[in-house]
C-alpha cells in the first residue's frame, strides 16, 4: 500500500521527469485511491509509455492547512488532484474562478 505523506514531507519532494498525482484528506490512510489510479496509469502505460513516469500519493492535510497545502502542491508541479470532504468545499475559496458545472 502506498504510503501517507504529510506536508513537511512534501516540502521535500522532488521528483524530476515524474507526473505526480494526490488525494489530499484527513484523515486519508484508509483512502484505496493511490491502488485504484496507479493500476490505471499502469494500464495506460501499456499502450503510451509517457505514463509510466505517472505516480499516485495520499496526502494527508488537516482542513485548515489546505489553502497552503494547495500552494505547495502548485509549486512542486502537482498536475492533478482529488479532495476529500471537506477539502472539496473549503477548496472553492482557493481557486481563481469556478466552472458553472462545478457549482
């Protein structure tokens, strides 16, 4: 199982020529999502090499340590990530703007 990284462990990530993905939660241990999305990158890569350099991490990140947690993910070039609740609400104060459908 993938492990948990905090946020001060994150400070440290550097993972040059890697795609890095996250769930962010608290608590985020029980999460199966880093299993579910590595064995469809994993897949992927099957047919499109690009995507064996793809990785999946739970991140876990009290509530009130989310907008600064997103800055950070930001910054170490974290191209996607999924929120648990009530990451998910908190999250729309964070982001320039909101699709309509996401409303």
């Amino acid at each position: 199982m993938a492990p948990v990284l905090t946020l001060e462990e994150l400070s440290f990530w550097n993972r040059p020529g890697q795609t890095s993905l996250a769930v962010l939660g608290h608590p985020i241990r029980h999460s199966i999502s880093p299993q579910m999305h590595r064995a469809a990158l994993a897949r992927m890569a099957d047919s499109d090499s690009r995507f064996a350099a793809w990785d999946y991490v739970r991140i876990e990140v009290p509530p009130e340590r989310l907008p600064g947690a997103l800055e950070l993910l930001h910054a170490k070039g974290f191209l996607g990530l999924n929120l648990t609740v009530p990451h998910k609400v908190i999250a729309f104060g964070c982001v320039a703007s909101v699709d309509p459908a996401a409303r």
